[in-house]
C-alpha cells in the first residue's frame, strides 16, 4: 500500500469489535520508499510471536516480533529470479513454513522454507514442467 508521500509500509493491527470493527494499528514492520510491498501473510506462533512475510522487488522478506517491536527484515528468498505470493503458517505453533511462487527455475514453482530457531535452507515442492501459481499454506490439527 501506498502513503501520500510514496512510502510503501507493512502494519501489524487489530480489529476492535467493541468499537464498530475499528483497526488498531499497533507498529509499523516495515517501510520502503523505494518498491511497492505486495502479498502481506501473517502466522503466530503459541509463544505469542508473530511472523510476516511479504513480496518486495521480486524477493520475498521476513520480520517477527510481539506486536510492539518487529526484528529487521530479511531477504529470505535471495535469487535471481521472481519471488511473489508468500504464504505463512504455524506447525504445532512452534515452527513457521513459508511457500511462494518462484521463476527462478526457468517456470513458475513453488518454494519453501522452515523456521525454527533459524532458517532452513529453500526447497522446491513442485517439480513439474507446467507452471505452479498462488500458493497458500495453512495446517490443522483436526483429522478426518
């Protein structure tokens, strides 16, 4: 999203459902003046840390924090090619895993990556020759 002065921002907020559903911007992420932020994602862990992903000049980053303070960003997808459509989600509310849409291949794939105490190293869950588009993730401790 764009400001008036053409700075690109990243908020975490709540929703107010006493206050006629008013958002309460809590901090401010991350800011850019340089390229729009596009594809926001949010997960939080049981240890009440939150983690956020986002697209920003063909890379996707990360921050974490509490709601109050957020770490710096980081480049978590650094390649050559187009990192778009992040998706974030908790396992077992203790470990994060991101996936997003990735060229660098040569066509369009889905990537991934862990977090739990440190980043592991990005992987490719598609593998086809066609292309693979919009990725979300998400986990459920129901079973059917």
């Amino acid at each position: 999203m764009e400001s008036p002065g053409g700075t690109y921002k990243v908020y975490y907020g709540t929703f107010d459902v006493d206050i006629s559903d008013a958002l309460n911007i809590k901090k401010e992420v991350y800011s850019s003046s340089i390229t729009s932020v596009l594809g926001v994602s949010l997960a939080q862990m049981s240890s009440a840390q939150l983690h956020t992903v986002w697209s920003r000049g063909n890379e996707i980053y990360h921050s974490s924090g509490t709601g109050t303070t957020w770490s710096t960003a980081t480049n978590i997808s650094n390649n050559a090619g187009t990192s778009i459509n992040p998706s974030i989600a908790t396992i077992s509310g203790t470990i994060v895993r991101v996936v997003w849409q990735d060229n660098t291949p040569g066509n369009n794939d889905i990537l991934t990556k862990q977090y739990n105490q440190s980043w592991s190293s990005v992987e490719n869950i598609s593998y086809n020759f066609g292309s693979s588009v919009n990725p979300t993730i998400m986990f459920s401790s129901t079973y059917y």
